[in-house]
C-alpha cells in the first residue's frame, strides 16, 4: 500500500509549503472572491478543490491554474455523491451516480 502523509497548519505556515491537495471549504467563492492564500502552494501534480460549484470554473479555480495547479474540480461530485449515500442509506438503493452528473454538468467547467 502506498504511503499517505497528511498535513495541516495554520495561515502562517502555508507561506513556506506546497501541498498535493489545496481545499477551499470558505464561502469566498460564493462572493467572487479568493481567499487569502499564497501564491506559491501548488506544484505541477497539485489538485485545487473548490466546495462551491458552478457551471463555470470558480474564481479559486482560476487562480489555482494561474498559480500552477494541473487539476482543479468543484464541489457537484462531492454533493451528488452524499446524496447518492443518503439514498442508499435511507432506502438501501445505491444509485449510479455518473448519469446525474452528466446530466447536471454535460460540460466541464472551463
């Protein structure tokens, strides 16, 4: 099995790393707005994960990618995902959870 090392700390130590995975769980997104981060978290592999979703790339996407993250997503997997759990756990019925998200999102956000 592969080695997993998970790491947190508080704003002042996120000037001096760079980290595989970056999540916005803020409402900055809500707003148009960033958080305020550096701009030098991401490597080439980074993934930049948005809570928020929408049918365009959200404004912590976007400077995710200029600031060097490869992979970005939103947050409609993770929400049609708890809800595809709720489901199974209220009616013990797994649904299939791609076609909603195909019919949600036919496109990728830019």
């Amino acid at each position: 099995q592969p080695e997993a090392q998970v790491t947190s700390g508080n704003w002042e130590s996120l000037q001096a790393s760079q980290y595989d995975l970056v999540l916005n769980a803020t409402s900055s997104s809500l707003a148009g707005d960033l958080p305020p981060l550096p701009d030098d978290l991401f490597t080439d592999e980074s993934l930049a994960y948005d809570l928020m979703y929408s049918q365009q790339a959200t404004p912590f996407m976007l400077w995710a990618k200029a600031q060097g993250a490869t992979k970005v997503a939103d947050g409609l997997g993770m929400l049609v995902e708890q809800a595809a759990e709720a489901f199974f756990l209220w009616r013990q019925v797994r649904p299939a959870t791609q076609p909603v998200l195909k019919r949600l999102r036919p496109l990728e956000p830019q």
